[in-house]
C-alpha cells in the first residue's frame, strides 16, 4: 500500500511540475522579450522628433531653418547673459539637441552637457554625435532668432547647371581630348 501512495503522489508531483513548466516557459519568453526593449531603450544614443517612446519636456529640441524662416539658434547663460552656443542655422538644415543633467565637468558652472548635431532637414532620428559641456537648466535660456526672409539655400555642387558652351566643356569632351574623371568625381553630376 505504501508504495502505490508513493506512484501516486509521485505521478501527481510529475503532473504538476509539467503544468508548473507549462506556465514558466510563456513568463520567460515575455521577461525576456521586456529585459531586450528595456535594454535597447537604454542603449540607444539617439534621438526622435517626436520625444520617443517617453517623450517630456526634457527630450530633444529641433530647429528647422527653412526659405521663409531661416534661424539663428542662441543658448544663453542666464547668469551673466552671455551666449555659450550660437548657430546661424543654413536655410534646407535642422539642429537637433538634448541637455544631459549631471553629465557635465563642473558641478558648480558646467554641471549638463549637451549634445547636438546639424542634419539635411527634414530628418526623423539619428545619432547626436557633438557635445558641449552646459550651464545647470534653471540658467539656460534658448533664444531663436528669425532672419530676414527670403533665404535660399547655398547651391550644391553635384547639381551645379551645365551650359553646352566650348569652353565650360571638360577636356575629355573636346576634340584634343584630356583624361576622363575617375567615378568619385561629381562631374557631370
């Protein structure tokens, strides 16, 4: 008798600890699955426009220089009214920043950092990739200037207007000829 109890509860600790095994296996693959979206949220050095999954009043600035309202970016030290980042932003560019809090050299003066990055506009996300070590936020003051308009952006030089004119012509097309351009050239286009 004691060793039929002793099947029994043995094939009843079995059915159990199957069950038990059933239930485990769903809660690791969901804790894991959560370990891997924390770990990559805390990974991540870059940035979105639109604050991220988190987004708050501390998430990142975005300027957008643009035809009709070309900007200057100033970021003044409120504590003796001096400038300590000023960017006249080029018309067809965004500047993007973030403060850090804590994360700069001097725990009096300096105690933030920022960091920050010119892109071609517009542009969603991305790596912030300059630094600059910042006044604490209750002495920080974003002044953004507006230009006067119209600006247009500075031409670019891979796209630059072709004239069939002799003498605007490269070498390679005369009829003396010259060599042709190796392929990192942007001519023609």
């Amino acid at each position: 008798m004691d060793t039929e109890a002793v099947r029994a509860d043995r094939a009843v600790s079995a059915l159990a600890r199957e069950n038990r095994m059933r239930l485990r296996t769903p809660c690791s693959i969901y804790l894991l699955m959560a370990g891997f979206v924390v770990l990559s949220m805390a990974s991540c050095d870059s940035y979105s426009t639109k604050g991220g999954w988190l987004p708050s009043s501390n998430s990142t600035f975005t300027y957008i220089s643009t035809s009709s309202s070309p900007k200057t970016i100033r970021i003044i030290d409120t504590r003796n009214e001096e400038a300590f980042f000023t960017l006249r932003l080029p018309v067809g560019k965004q500047l993007t920043f973030r403060f850090l809090d804590g994360k700069g050299d001097d725990p009096i003066y300096t105690p933030d950092r920022m960091q920050w990055e010119i892109w071609d506009a517009p542009k969603k996300n991305g790596k912030l990739s300059n630094q600059l070590t910042v006044p604490p936020a209750a002495a920080r003051s974003i002044r953004v200037e507006i230009r006067p308009v119209p600006e247009w952006p500075e031409d670019d030089e891979r796209y630059r207007l072709r004239v069939d004119v002799e003498e605007d012509r490269p070498d390679h097309w005369t009829p003396q000829g010259g060599p042709i351009p190796d392929k990192s050239s942007t001519w023609p286009n």
